[in-house]
C-alpha cells in the first residue's frame, strides 16, 4: 500500500495524532473555549393558545446560525414543523397538542449543552429530538444521562453517539464507520483487488483517505492514495502517474471537494482514464448533492458511481410521498433531503412512543421508544438492541440503540444529466433498483420498455403465484426473486417466491429489462421479477417496478 504525495508534504490530521477519544475531548473542550456562552431565545412551535395550558411538551436542537450548517439545520426545522402539524392534526398526543421548543445550537458543542439543561430544568420537555452535528450531540448525552431525557438524534453520524451505551439515547441516522464502510464494501462485491484514492492535503481530506484506507486494507483490497494540494486546478500530472501504474487501477475513488474534485473527475475522463470500461470512476460525494453541478462541471462523467446518504424516489412508501409533497410545498426545492426526513421522523418516532408509553414518564418513553415498529419517511425504524437485548459480542456497540437500516447506497448514473432519483442504485442488494452491481461503460444501461399508467388495474397476489394485470394482459411471475416493500405491515408474512396479503392493490407499473433482453413484454409470459410497492388502495396510486 503507498501514499504517494505528488505537490506538496502530508500535513496529518491533528485528531489522528492524538487518538480517537483525545482528539474528541480535545475538539470538545476547544469549543467551549472558542465560543462565549451565548444566550439564544429558542423558537416555540405552540399549540393553539387555548390549549396552551395542557400540552405535551418536546424539545428538538437544530444549527439556526453559524457556525453551525445552518443550510442543514432550516431543512430540518421546515421537516419539524410538518411533523408537529401532522401529529397535532390527528389529535396530538396523549389527548393534548404537542408544543415543540427548537433551540438554536449553531453547532457548538456548549450550547448543545445548555439547551439540555434548559428543556430539563425550565421548559419540561419529555423528550428530545434532531439535531445535525455530531460534536454537538456528543455534548448532549451527557446531559441527557444527567437529566434522564430520552433524546432521538435524527442527523449525528459519530460511533460514540451510541456506543456509550445510554439508556436515554438513540439515533436514526447512518453510523460514521458505516459510512466509511459502504465505499469499500461496494468494490469488494465488485471482487476488486487493485484501486487508486485520491485526495489532497485538507484534514477533512486526509481522515477521509485514512478510513478508507483502513477499511480497503481490512478486506485485503491493495490501493494507492495520491494527494494534491487543495485548489489544484491541473491535475494532468496526476493522472499521467496513475496511468503508468501496472496493472491499472480497478477503481479511483475521488476525495477531493469541491471544483477540485470536478476538475479531477473530468480531466480524468477526458484522458480516457476513468470513468473507462477498465476503471471504475467512484466520483465525490458532490455528484449526488449537486447533480446540476456535477454535469456543468463533469460533463463526460457518465457512469461514474457516487455514494448517497438517504432514499431515491424508486424507495419512496406512501408516508415519504405525503411529507416530501408537503416540504417541497413549504420550501419551493425541487427534492428532499435526507437530513429533513431524518428530522420529520425523529419527531414521529417520539410522539408515537409517547402515546403508547401512555405516560410522560421518561423510564416508560424509553421502554416505548425501544420496542418502536412504525413507517416514517425513510422507511420502518424500529430498534434491535437495548435493555431487552444487550449488543452481542460480535455487533459493533454503537448498534445500541440504533436503527440499523439507514440508506447509505452507491449510486451510478448511466445516462447524461440524470439526478440521483434517476440513478441505478447499484449497492446494497436490499435497496438495489436495476438488478445489477454495475452497469458497464459504454452500455444503455436498463432501459424502460413499458409505461403503464393503470388507475384501474390491479395486483393480485396469492399463497402461489402473482398476476399483474393491465388492460387485457397479463404478466405472470411465476418466481419473484426478491420483495422488499420497504416496511409496511406484511413484510413479515413475505416469504421466498410468494407475495404475502393476498388482495387487490391500484398501482402504476413501470417495466424494465437489461440491455440484450427481448425489446417487447408479452402479455401471458413469464417473469423473474422484483417487485416494490406502497399499498395505497384508497387513492389508487401504487408504485410497482418489474426487472425483466
């Protein structure tokens, strides 16, 4: 394995050097030195002033102003105040509107803190919700614990989170090891062995290239990391030294932020290295936040792969459409991000496990909260691991409390100027949308044979067999090879080569086969199919797609 600096000497990472818990604590306390203790007015979300005297109290912390991302932290308010509108209009909780209390964070761990000790001491919150920065939550389970407030961290990625092990905290969104993970268990499926990183000297940059790393080098996978100097705008030197390595790289993987990672990715292209039927172009995490700009930018970029945090549109149930027509609504932003499903649901999850609970009582918000089994916007949540079944020697401890179906997917484009909803998710299995890994340079990739707008067909599903009916055809699946109706009720029922809840369901269809396959659907023929659906009979509409 090399490191390979091609402008200038490495610069390593201040954290790295100090060690995992020392660098927190080092971060953490630097904070709170940095920062003066601000005292910020929290923003209420009341209930109808003639309820005011009995409701049902919630707090939720969010980055309003800067330094925190603040970006990230409006997106999630907008996802809360949906939630509170949503939960209020079906009756509130307990028999009482909820009231949530916001308090503005600006990513700072200290005020992360104080904003505990005022839910917990002046406001009477019961529960607490969101959140975006992990340093700041790594503050607030200590006062969680201090307090025994139940808290849902909706958006703080660091393992710590959960390892500790508190009783009163849980979280929804991915794990930071996780994350790191995804990338590299990606190319292992893909049975590569031989794979360049590249990267440049920022810290970010250089922690990033480190994890990776090490997770390459755990599954025995050899890389060459190359690093530039951040605003490296020529990048031909680079690409000449990767091009002379024997053998090529299977893959790149692109670390680089920023027009630094468009500029790579596209003089990459242009000098036929990658994307390229030998190498796999794995482009920056800009290609799925920014797809606008990754095409102005990327313009030959087509097949690359990228990793994306949350669910396309192809994984949407009935709940994510409801909530992401109502954001777009309130916002006037073509799409949702993930972080604001992780907020709306945060809120959902805690409101769901007051109402059984049947109480206020922190001990019996968190029992609820434990056993939660429900449908929110990112799919089901409910938790493995807690005081009922401690984390196994062999799970990772941050799996306590922790919900373990998060979406951290590898996507690929394979058509020019597509969004990531249009994207194939190539990785993982579960979540994948065009039955392959990856779709080889140069092919038309899945294609769209059929379009079925069906408002009054239906699907019918047996103990034995599923017809599809349309019209006057029909396709029969003889042998569904994978069902994944992403968390809705029946899901324990489906078993292999059955569709469960037999019924008739509305949907609309959409066909597609690989590029090769017979370039017309018959009616009568039979398929190996995978099918996804949200069951919405009362409005008619069910999405279903069939991989030919």
């Amino acid at each position: 394995m090399k490191r390979l600096r091609l402008v200038q000497s490495n610069q390593w990472r201040r954290a790295l050097q100090l060690g995992g818990a020392v660098a927190l604590a080092t971060l953490l306390l630097l904070a709170a030195l940095s920062w003066a203790k601000v005292n910020k007015a929290p923003t209420v979300l009341a209930a109808p002033a003639n309820q005011a005297s009995s409701v049902i109290t919630i707090g939720a912390t969010l980055p309003l102003t800067e330094p925190g991302s603040v970006g990230g932290g409006e997106a999630m308010k907008v996802a809360l105040e949906i939630a509170v509108d949503e939960i209020n209009a079906g009756g509130g909780v307990l028999g009482k509107p909820i009231q949530l209390i916001i308090s503005d964070t600006a990513g700072t761990p200290q005020l992360g803190a104080e904003a505990m000790d005022y839910f917990a001491n002046q406001a009477g919150v019961v529960g607490v919700v969101g959140e975006y920065h992990s340093e700041v939550a790594m503050s607030m389970t200590v006062k969680a614990r201090e307090h025994h407030l139940p808290v849902i961290f909706a958006e703080t990625w660091l393992d710590d989170i959960t390892a500790l092990g508190y009783a009163e905290v849980f979280r929804i969104a991915p794990v930071a090891s996780e994350v790191v993970e995804v990338p590299a268990n990606y190319v292992e499926e893909l049975e590569f062995d031989n794979v360049v990183i590249m990267t440049d000297d920022s810290d970010n940059g250089q922690s990033q290239a480190a994890g990776l790393e090490s997770a390459l080098t755990a599954k025995g996978i050899s890389w060459q990391t190359f690093t530039a100097t951040v605003g490296t705008t020529d990048f031909t030197s680079v690409i000449s030294n990767i091009q002379a390595l024997s053998p090529q790289p299977q893959a790149i993987f692109t670390l680089l932020s920023g027009v630094d990672a468009y500029n790579f990715e596209q003089q990459s292209a242009e000098a036929g290295l990658s994307p390229s039927a030998d190498t796999v172009c794995i482009a920056s995490q800009n290609t799925g936040w920014d797809p606008e700009g990754f095409w102005q930018n990327v313009p030959d970029g087509n097949y690359c792969v990228f990793r994306y945090m949350g669910p396309v549109q192809a994984h949407y149930n009935s709940r994510t459409l409801a909530f992401a027509t109502e954001y777009i609504s309130r916002t006037g932003k073509s799409s949702v991000e993930f972080y604001a499903m992780e907020a709306y649901d945060s809120l959902i999850i805690m409101a769901d496990a007051i109402s059984r609970a049947g109480s206020t009582d922190p001990d019996a918000i968190i029992a609820a909260i434990e056993t939660t089994d429900l449908v929110g916007a990112q799919g089901r949540y409910y938790f493995p691991y807690g005081s009922s079944n401690p984390v196994p020697g062999d799970v990772p401890v941050y799996m306590w409390h922790q919900w373990p179906d998060p979406y951290i997917l590898m996507l690929q484009y394979f058509e020019v100027g597509q969004t990531p909803d249009d994207a194939a998710v190539v990785y993982p299995e579960k979540y994948r949308t065009h039955g392959l890994n990856l779709i080889p340079y140069g092919s038309t990739g899945p294609q769209t044979v059929s379009t079925i707008d069906s408002s009054g067909g239906t699907l019918t599903s047996s103990s034995s067999s599923t017809t599809i009916t349309f019209g006057q055809d029909v396709l029969t699946a003889s042998t569904i090879i994978t069902y994944t109706p992403f968390a809705f009720p029946f899901v324990a029922n489906c078993v292999s080569d059955t569709l469960a809840s037999p019924g008739n369901h509305y949907f609309r269809l959409t066909a597609t086969y690989d590029t090769g396959q017979p370039a017309q659907p018959a009616a009568n023929m039979s398929y190996s199919v995978v099918v996804t659906y949200t069951d919405e009979e009362s409005s008619g509409v069910v999405e279903d797609s069939i991989a030919l």
